[in-house]
C-alpha cells in the first residue's frame, strides 16, 4: 500500500467516531503506529508476528473467516488483504458479524478497472499486478489471486451485509495518462446512461460512484461500508 494511501485512509479514520478497531490483515503493523497508542486496535495476521501495541493479535488464516472471539468492533480495517483471500464472501460476512450495529468496514485494494489494466487484460488475459500463478502456487507469497474493481466489490459487500458502500477519495484515485482519460469515455457514458435509467436511489448512487475517476481511472480501490441494522 503506497504512502499516499496510507495517509488518505488515516486522515479519513481520525474522522471516524470509533473506540475499537480490528486491523486483518496486520501485516507490519503500520496502521497500529500510525494511529497512536489512543486507539484500541487488534490485530490479525497469517505470515506476521504480533507487533507491540496491539491489545489482541491472532496469528490466522482470513480465508477461513475470523477467530470467533474477534466480535463487538466500531470499525475493521482489511488493508491490502482482498485480493489474496479466495473466499472472500465468507471473510466479508465474518466482518459484518464482528461488527456492532452501524459499524464500519474499510477495504483497500488495487483496482482493475482503469483503462490500462482493461487493455492489458484485452490483449494478454491476466490484470497488472495478478500474473498467471501456475507453478508459482506457495503458501506465505502473499499472492494476488482475486482482482477486484468497484462493481464487484459493492456486490459483495451488499451480500454480506452492508450497505452505503462509497469509495474513498485518494491520490491514486486520479488518471496517470491521458490517454486513459480518452480510453474512460466509452465506459462514463456508459455509466451517465445507467444514471439516467436508474430505479430507485440505491441504483443512481451506484452508478454515480461507477462514473467517478476513482472508480474508472483509480489504481487504487479504498472502500468504506456501513453494517446494515437488518439482518
């Protein structure tokens, strides 16, 4: 995760009204130090030691949902973690019930679905940044193997229980070539139609999002959703 979003995903946190935080996966610990010693994190992590600061910290693989006292947070955070798990409707649901009611799910994740990655996928069938793995399949090589853009992501975060779903404005969220700006056109018309035909205002906010620079030219998704109240 590049400095530029780190710093965007803290500047939006310390907006946040929220006592406990769960940080899956940990990884070196960076969101523990850079929220400081006031914020009562736990962490989890497959492939990282615990990192002094944390109130709880599991060593646990997220591919098979949380540990079952993880429960009762404001706010989880899964930096970076997305896309390397392979059942990632069953982690989002662990989320969602680790939850208190209205609490916050944040995810950060390279995003697919900007011009360039689209191009490449056209002409080689695999995204940036998620190669072809055969014989390269080995536990602990943080492999990315789900890609994620901004419409899959909001699928399955409505399945597995929230709602509000928006994406974070961050450097990354801008076009880094012109050309990718003139390659967006036929998509943003696209979404600006969908707007115009949209039932209800679940599916124009959708689709409002959808015609957004970071949805569009972003190579960076950061996510935030809200626990829906029914079940």
């Amino acid at each position: 995760m590049q400095a530029t979003s780190k710093t965007a995903l803290i500047e939006f946190l310390r907006t946040q009204p929220f006592r406990t935080l769960l940080d899956a996966p940990a990884g070196s610990g960076w969101l523990l130090h850079a929220l400081g010693p006031q914020t009562t994190l736990d962490g989890i992590d497959l492939y990282a030691d615990a990192v002094p600061g944390y109130r709880r910290f599991w060593k646990h693989d997220l591919d098979t949902g949380l540990p079952a006292e993880c429960r009762d947070y404001d706010l989880i955070c899964c930096c970076e973690g997305l896309e390397h798990i392979g059942n990632p409707l069953l982690l989002l649901r662990a989320f969602c019930r680790a939850l208190r009611p209205g609490g916050l799910v944040v995810v950060t994740t390279p995003n697919v679905w900007y011009p360039q990655a689209r191009l490449q996928y056209w002409l080689r069938g695999f995204f940036p940044s998620f190669p072809p793995l055969a014989g390269r399949i080995l536990p602990g090589t943080h492999m990315h193997t789900t890609p994620w853009s901004w419409p899959q992501l909001y699928v399955y975060l409505r399945l597995a229980g929230f709602i509000q779903a928006r994406i974070l404005p961050q450097p990354l969220s801008a076009a880094k070539h012109l050309y990718e700006r003139l390659l967006a056109i036929p998509a943003r018309c696209y979404c600006r139609g969908k707007i115009a035909k949209a039932v209800g205002a679940e599916e124009r906010a959708f689709w409002q999002i959808a015609v957004s620079d970071a949805a569009l030219l972003g190579r960076h998704l950061m996510v935030a959703a809200t626990k829906s109240d029914s079940p």
